[in-house]
C-alpha cells in the first residue's frame, strides 16, 4: 500500500483521459496482484488500481502537478 486514506492524488485515467485530475482517497481496498483505491472528487468516486494514482505535493495546485 503506497498511499493512505486522505491523501491528495493525481489519477491518469487510462481508458478517455476525461477523468485525469486530482481526486482524494476515500478508500484502501487491499488486492492480492495491487492495491485498489476508492478516490473521488466531491461529485464523482471510483476504484482505480494504485500504478494509475501519482501522490500530489500540500504545496502545488490548481493543477500544477509535481510528483514524488
């Protein structure tokens, strides 16, 4: 698990980009192949594997993404 409830991510979405942004954990769902995460952003939720999720620094917003 490289990511805990609460934190501030940023998901690339995979499948039409349309959801990429910056989301929240909501959830840690323990998984045998990787770890899945409930994430949402205060009107949509979804369960996204850990290598598509990148931690988001405190200091950095408004989508101006630096990872760690």
């Amino acid at each position: 698990m490289k990511y805990s409830k609460g934190a501030r991510v940023y998901w690339i979405d995979p499948d039409d980009n349309h959801s990429t942004g910056l989301y929240d954990i909501l959830k840690v769902i323990p998984n045998d192949d990787e770890t899945v995460y409930l994430i949402g952003d205060g009107y949509s939720e979804s369960e996204v594997p850990e290598h598509e999720l990148v931690l988001k620094r405190k200091q950095m917003d408004n989508h101006s993404i630096t990872t760690c």
